[in-house]
C-alpha cells in the first residue's frame, strides 16, 4: 500500500472508489517494461489471476476484461503452465473478441481471437472443439468485417472450419463467401436432415400454388395458432431451418421466386414441430411473399404483424433481418412512411452493433430512399448519406466475399446506392460541380460520378435493385426541373426494363408509377398519342389499387394523378377540385415534394385557362414548398417562369395566397372546354 501511496503522490496512478490504475497507458507500459525477461511473465501471469478470478467472484469480470486479457497475450503461448491454462486464456480472448465485434471494433476483435487461437492445444479440434469453433468464427467475422482484415488468414480459418467442422450446421456459417458451393451444400444438408429440396425443378406456378394453400390453412385464427405452437426441441429440425433461413436470404436478395418457396417449406415445419429463432426469419419472407407474389397485402402486412410479436420471444439480433425484410416490402402499403423512418434506422443501428454487414446495407439504402421520397429536408439528407457513408467504411470498409472479383461490400453502396442519391440532392439543391466536390469525400471513392454513367452501369451488370432507385430519382429530378423530355426517356427506359419483369421492387415502383402518370398525361395533351394516354391511364388504376390500403401514403398522389387526367380529357371542373384536394391532402400527409409539385401543376393549368390570378398563388405556394424541402434549383425554376408568365407588379402576401388557393369555390370551366372543342 505504500507503494501505492507513493505512486498516487507522484501521479503515476489514479484511483476510483477501490481501483487503482495507471494514469496513462504509456505509464503502464513503461513500468511493464522495466521489468527483467525472468520476472515480467510470472508477474503478468500472477496479474491477470488476480484480477479475473477477483472480478469473476463478484459478477463484475466484463469491467476488467480488457485490462487483464491485455496482460494476458503479452504472455506466448509457450509460457503458459498448465493446458487448463490456455484454455481459460483462449476463452478470455473469445469473451473480448466477442465484446469488440459488439461495439463494433473488428480489428480488435481480430486481434484478441487469433492471440485466443494462439492458446488452442495442437489437437485443438478433437480435444477443445466448441471453443475452437467459436474462435475460428469470430475470427472470420473480425478479418471479413474489418478495414484492416488479413484476407489470407480469413481464408484460412474458413478452410480450417470447412476441414474440421462436424457437421454441416458448423460449416454453414461460414460458406456464405461461396454461394456456390453453399447452395450445393445446402441442398445436401436438407436432405440428410430429412428436409429434402427440389430446387431445380420448382416454376413460378407451383410457389403460387404453395403459398395459396399456406394462406388458406393458416387463415382465421392464424395468428393465434402460430404463437402458440410450442418451441421446436427437434435438433435436425432447427438444423434444417436454420439452413433454409439462409436460402431464403439468398434468393430473396436475387429477387428470385425461390425465396418464397423456401419460406413455405419453413413455415410448414413451425407450425408442424414448434417454432425457433429462424421461424421468425421464415414468417417474414412468408409475409413478403404474400405481398410481392401473391399481390395480398392485407393478408401479409398481418402475418408481417405475427411476425413482429413471435420476435419479441426471441433475441433483439433478430432486428436487422426483420426490420429489413418487413418495413422494406411488407409495411411500406399499410403504415405511413414516416413512421418507417424510426425501425428502419433502427435496423441501421443494430446492424452495425452485430457487425452484419448485409442487412446494414439492406436497412441503410431503405432508410434513405425513404427519407428522400417522403420529403425530409435535402441539406438534412446529404448529412445523413455522409455520415452512414463513413459509418460504413470504419466499419466495415473494403469487406468483400474471398474468391469474388467484385468490388467490395462498401464499395457497391458508395457506387451504386449513395453516389445516385447523393448527387440528386445536390443537384435539387443546386449546388455547383465545384461545391459538391469540396464538401463531400464521396465523390473522391466512387469510379463513376454521373448517374447516367452509372446507369449505363447498373443495366450492363443487371443490377436491378440500383437500377430501380437511379431511374426514380432520375425522373423525379428531370420532372421537377421541368427537363420532360428526359423524364420521359427514363420513364421509357422503366417501362422497357421493368414493366413485364416480377422482381419483387414493388417499394420503388411507387414512385416510378407516381411520375409515368404526370409525364404520359403531359405528352398526350401535346402530342395528342394515345399511347401516352392508355400508359397514364396504367398507372392511375395502379395508384386507386394502392390507395385502398392506404390513405395516408396514397391519397395525394391519387388525386394529383386524377386531376391531370381530368385535364387531359378538358374536364375541368373536375381536374380543379382534385388538384386542390390533392395539395390539401398532401399538406395533412406530410409529403412536402408531392404539395410542391400538385401547387406548381395547378398553377399552370389555371395559368392554361386564364385565372391568373389563382395561377400566381399556386406558384408562389409550390416555391415556399420547394424551398421549405431545400430543393432551391426547382424554387428558382418556378420564380424565373413567373417572371416570364406575370406582369411584376401582381404581388401577393403569402397570407392572402394560402387561404385564396385553398377556396374550393367552383370555377366555370364550361365555357372555356367549350371554345377548346370548337
């Protein structure tokens, strides 16, 4: 205790309640130093018994985890004393390699489970193998997830798993790196598990028929009989959904049909055995399938409810894959958008604290989007893309799939989901080239920074997903900036790619179909085609399907579409009631680029029938929108075709403008439709 008084005095140590420790890590390693070869490692081994078999006594080992395991792997492993010895050392390094990838710190965690590897036997896998497992696996995840990953050590330690493994349970884990041979494995699995697939020879008809029959079956008191079936105790059987959780995942990030099957057959052994933790993975796929197959949404956004309540029974790890799979294509139809900001960034966050990199991509591309579309208030998002952008790469940075010549995990967001979005924003916002490029460290990452480059890109490589994404942000930019006739060319091109293919992209499609009905019903008043007509028409009864589940996400976009149909076909009378009511609703809705848009389309058809005077306050309400969603180069597009539209003198306050624009005293259009016949 003297000693210790005397390095309190000097300040070489601090104190807190009870502990004592080295004022600072250089102190520490300084005094370590010091100490003769002979006599450090007995002390370091005496050091960190102490403070692991004290700290365990009273419940509080995490609090000194670190401290003692870094005293601990400055002890080799040839100095250790005894086999038990390195096997409570190993399980130490585990317990921090395990803490870190929580935080995340992945080079940490990569660090303390190869020092853990280090203290394994020589015959490590015959005689210490669950430890062995669990560090070679968390040594996988650390160098794959990790910036500064050893690829060639990961590469090793999933042979080592892949050569030592006792069954294919174990192995599977960690053949996600090589789709091929996991999907071959799989099957295999399945089969001795005594849950055989037939994957080759399954055609769309027959997934249809399964999921038909499934929602009959489980109709009624469905919900019910799915959370009170009792927890599945069969090993082979949690073996064998665990394996087609993965299949699942898999084909649905492929937009392939098979994912639904696999759910059924999933959904098919909970309710027949029990339910466990990938019973809530197999009810949220069932669930997208209602949706995205079966075009039943009211029957999925319940199951999708099942879904949520049988997850609480289970582990919160559970968040990631089922946020993402649920608020991305099941609860989009039914719940407002805004409230999906919440779980959807909650998936976000817990992706990042598990360290999954594949459902932090999935959440962080479906929150932004979202967020965009909605509204939020673009300076606002371009925070948020550069901040998950560098969340991404500390995280995760160059993490890739050993064996795959693509570009990396971080890689493919930056170019193909970020970089389109973010240029978008700025571009509404009416940034310079010169500005963007100086605030942002995006551009500097990416290959290709025009988003035409990068769907040229997305097409070449089929990458459907992103090219979805480009396309509506594409149009919606052309059509706000009233470029029409490159708004139509990428309404084209959707209709061309996307307009026969069922690839479960339903979520985007809303706002590809929102801006096909305004630009088609455009065209046909100035061409006078047809054509233009019967794709707008399309989309209009594809809006009224949609708005049957939801008011609240559908109704302004409805009623705007209505409203220039109406005026396509001169009535009116009609098209001015339902732009009014459509700016109303999306005021009451929250959707702040939709008010803009419906106040700017009103104001040129009332300018079209001569009432100017109601023109000019649409116009003047569309620029308040734009301009309160930040997207200033639309606020000045409209500012400078008033200018060229009205005599400068006709001012209006915005009080006066709000409350005139919202009258919906009927204008006589009679007269005016009946000059435009003759």
């Amino acid at each position: 205790m003297a000693a210790i008084d005397i390095a309190l005095s000097k300040g070489l140590v601090e104190q807190a309640t009870q502990l004592v420790s080295f004022s600072h890590d250089m102190i520490q390693k300084a005094a370590i130093d010091s100490i003769f070869g002979d006599d450090l490692i007995p002390l370091l081994r005496k050091l960190a018994s102490a403070l692991t078999k004290n700290a365990f006594a009273v419940g509080k080992l995490d609090s000194v985890l670190f401290v003692a395991v870094d005293l601990i792997n400055r002890i080799s492993s040839d100095s250790t004393i005894s086999r038990e010895q390195g096997m409570q050392f190993a399980n130490l390094n585990l317990r921090a390699g395990t803490k870190a990838i929580a935080v995340p710190d992945f080079a940490a965690a990569a660090t303390y489970t190869e020092c853990g590897i280090a203290f394994l036997d020589d015959d490590n896998w015959n005689t210490q193998y669950d430890l062995s497992l669990r560090l070679y696996e968390v040594a996988v995840l650390s160098h794959f997830s990790s910036q500064q990953g050893n690829r060639d050590l990961l590469k090793k330690r999933i042979y080592a798993i892949f050569e030592h493994a006792k069954d294919f349970s174990d192995k599977f884990k960690n053949i996600v790196f090589d789709w091929s041979r996991a999907i071959e494995e799989s099957l295999k699995a399945l089969e001795r598990l005594g849950e055989p697939l037939d994957l080759a020879n399954i055609e769309y008809t027959v997934v249809c028929d399964e999921l038909v029959k499934l929602r009959e079956k489980f109709s009624g008191t469905r919900e019910k009989k799915f959370l009170s079936t009792n927890r599945l105790t069969g090993c082979n059987k949690a073996r064998a959904m665990k394996v087609m959780s993965s299949l699942t995942l898999y084909y649905h990030q492929r937009q392939s049909f098979l994912s639904a099957y696999v759910a059924c057959q999933m959904m098919k052994i909970t309710m027949t055995y029990g339910h466990c933790p990938y019973s809530v993975f197999g009810a949220a796929a069932f669930a997208g399938a209602l949706v995205n197959t079966l075009d039943d949404i009211d029957e999925g956004s319940t199951w999708g409810q099942s879904t949520l309540s049988l997850m609480n029974l289970y582990d919160k790890g559970l968040v990631p894959s089922i946020y993402g799979l649920l608020y991305g294509a099941v609860f989009v139809w039914k719940e407002p958008f805004q409230l999906q900001l919440e779980p959807l960034a909650h998936g976000v966050r817990s992706s990042f604290t598990r360290g999954d990199v594949a459902f932090a991509t999935i959440n962080t591309v479906l929150y932004l989007r979202r967020s965009f579309f909605i509204g939020k208030n673009i300076r606002v998002l371009i925070g948020e893309v550069e901040a998950l952008a560098r969340q991404h790469g500390n995280c995760f940075g160059n993490a890739t799939f050993p064996n795959s010549s693509d570009l990396p995990i971080y890689s493919l967001l930056l170019q193909f989901h970020l970089t389109p979005l973010y240029n978008t924003l700025h571009d509404l916002e009416g940034a310079t080239d010169t500005s963007r490029e100086e605030v942002s460290f995006i551009l500097d990452k990416v290959p290709l920074l025009n988003n035409d480059d990068i769907l040229i890109a997305t097409i070449a490589k089929k990458r459907y997903g992103p090219l979805h994404a480009v396309l509506a942000y594409q149009t919606l930019k052309s059509f706000m900036l009233r470029d029409l006739d490159n708004a139509l060319d990428y309404t084209n091109q959707y209709m061309e790619h996307f307009g026969t293919k069922d690839l479960n992209l339903k979520h985007p499609s809303i706002w590809n179909t929102f801006y096909e009905a305004l630009i088609t019903f455009h065209f046909m008043r100035q061409t006078g085609e047809k054509h233009y007509q019967v794709r707008g028409e399309n989309a209009l009864m594809k809006m009224k399907k949609w708005s049957r589940h939801s008011d609240w996400n559908f109704k302004n976009k409805l009623l705007l579409i209505e409203a220039e149909c109406y005026n396509t076909q001169k009535e009116f009378d009609k098209a001015a009631f339902c732009y009014k009511a459509s700016i109303k609703s999306a005021q009451k809705h929250k959707f702040n680029p939709d008010e803009a848009i419906a106040n700017e389309l009103a104001g040129i058809f009332f300018y079209e029938n001569e009432y100017y005077l109601e023109s000019h306050m649409f116009f003047l309400q569309s620029i308040e929108c734009y301009k309160k969603w930040g997207a200033n180069a639309a606020a000045s597009r409209v500012e400078d075709s008033m200018c060229d539209k009205f005599d400068s003198k006709m001012q209006l306050s915005q009080t006066e403008s709000t409350s005139m624009l919202l009258d919906d005293a009927p204008k006589d259009f009679a007269s005016k439709k009946h000059q435009l016949d003759e």
